[in-house]
C-alpha cells in the first residue's frame, strides 16, 4: 500500500501541531501543498510510516508513536528532539533518500532505531 495522497494545509497542520509538509494518517498521506507531491524523499518518508502502521495493526502503531514520543519528550523537555527520537521517525529519516528501501525493507525494521 503507497497511502492515498490529500493535499490538505488544514489537515497537515492540525495532524502535525503546524511543523511539517506532510504526515501520515493511515491510509492517508496529508502533504501541506501541492507541489511536495514532487518530493519523492518526502513521499518516501511518508510511506515508510504506512508500512509501519501496517505492520502493527495500524492502531497499535499510533499509540506506540504516542507514548514514544511523552516518554522522549518527558527525557528531554524538547519537542523536536523528542520527535526525532522516536524510532518509527529515525527508520523513516534515515532510509526516506533510499527510494527503494521499502521492497528491501525487513518486517518490523522501526526496531533497529529503538
């Protein structure tokens, strides 16, 4: 599954407090403007986060991301660096350049950043 791309600026804000292009809500993929739907790197990152949602039975995955992200936050009293401690983001930031990466991609690949 790719994600069904909205091109939404209200719904990317309010999904990501106002501080991203995109996010993913699964099976969505809400990008801020139209012409993010060119990022290929972007549209990667998004759709390694729906392949992780899969994997975890979607609703698990985003109560997992939830309390990853109080407990990062609670470590280090800053918003980003608690998002980008989160491991579904690290696997997503450090492969979203490798285009083909989700048809390598091993099941459960997020727990390599944990």
């Amino acid at each position: 599954m790719k994600g069904k791309i909205v091109i939404s600026r209200f719904w990317t804000r309010l999904f990501s407090l106002g501080k991203a292009k995109g996010v993913t809500v699964f099976p969505f993929i809400f990008l801020f403007h139209s012409s993010y739907i060119q990022d290929e790197v972007l549209i990667n990152h998004e759709r390694i986060h729906i392949r992780q949602a899969i994997e975890m039975a979607i609703v698990p995955f985003y109560i997992w991301y939830i309390v990853e992200f109080v407990i990062r936050y609670l470590r280090f009293w800053d918003f980003n660096k608690a998002y980008l401690s989160i491991s579904f983001e690290k696997e997503a930031y450090a492969k979203e350049k490798d285009l083909n990466y989700l048809s390598t991609r091993s099941f459960w690949g997020f727990s390599k950043y944990l």
